[in-house]
C-alpha cells in the first residue's frame, strides 16, 4: 500500500468505472478518468492537509493499482476512525482486501494511538462482512435508513474493533505488519 499518485487515475477509473463495483460503495460508477482524476486529487490534498484519504492498494506482480483503503473519518478527539475500502472485481476474493484492513487497523492502533476503528457496510454486501470479521471487527448492529445515496436511504451495518481486542491478538498484529 502506498499514497495514491495522480498517475493512478486510469487503474481508479479501471475498476470505479465497473458498475459491479460502484453497487457496493456510496459513490456512482466513474464516467471519465477526468472523474477519476478528480479523485484523486481530492485525496492529495487530504494528504497535503494531515487528513485522512485512502491509500492505494498495488498488486506488486502487475505492477499497478487495484484499489484503495484507508481512513474516511479521523476523529482523534475521540481516538476512532472509519475504515473504508474498494478494489477492483477481479482481485475479489483473493484477500487483498482483507490485508489492506489489517495493515491500517495496525497503523491506527499503532501509529495513531487509536481506541476504535470501525467499518460500515451495505446489508447485500456479505463479502465485505467477512473481510471485516477477518480484520478482527465485531459486528454492532443495523444502522436503519442511515444513508441518503444514490437516491434512497440506505442501512449500514457496523464492525469495530477497540484497541484492547486488537492487543489481545497476537495473529492480527502480525497481519498488519506490511503498512
């Protein structure tokens, strides 16, 4: 994982572009790489400004961007964060997503100092459930109409792991070692 650079916008719009993929996330399907430049500028600012953006998931044998991951919320007033995560269709179910999780559930519990990290996801979406319960999350409850997008009010479901959960495994530390 690395900060996106704006020559990832081609591989962001690869994947955003894929309606499959926009199902799941809040954001509509990309329609240009000029949308996807947008992206990523957006995120080089946040990371000119000390705030939290995602960083980019890259498959080393291809040599290119797959996805991103990272904060979407930092709130350290409270020592929490929000964990958000995409990644192209055909690296789904591979566990790329799932080692992206656990190198920054590390990185907010180790570099950050944070007490909560957590995770939302749409009810359909099963697969992102399980790369949360992999990363060690604990399932909450049903936010109900918590979300206005893409015309409808839609419920989240929410992970989290507290720091303590983290520092009682030592299988999870070991997993996070690669941000």
């Amino acid at each position: 994982m690395r900060k996106l650079k704006i020559q990832d916008a081609e591989d962001i719009y690869r994947y955003a572009s894929d309606s499959e993929v926009a199902r799941f996330v809040t954001w509509e399907p990309h329609e240009s790489v000029i949308q996807s430049k947008k992206v990523v500028y957006a995120f080089l600012e946040c990371y000119r400004n000390n705030q939290p953006a995602p960083w980019g998931i890259v498959h080393v044998a291809e040599n290119r961007l797959i996805g991103t991951c990272g904060f979407v919320s930092y709130k350290p007033e409270n020592g929490r964060a929000e964990i958000g995560y995409a990644i192209a269709r055909e690296f789904w179910g591979h566990g790329y997503t799932t080692e992206a999780v656990c190198a920054v559930v590390a990185f907010g519990f180790r570099k950050l100092q944070l007490n909560r990290i957590e995770a939302r996801c749409f009810p359909n979406n099963e697969p992102s459930e399980r790369v949360m319960q992999k990363a060690g999350m604990k399932y909450e409850g049903l936010l109900r109409q918590y979300m206005l997008t893409k015309g409808t009010y839609r419920d989240l479901k929410v992970y989290s792991i507290l720091r303590s959960e983290y520092e009682g495994n030592s299988d999870q530390e070991k997993a996070g070692d690669s941000l």
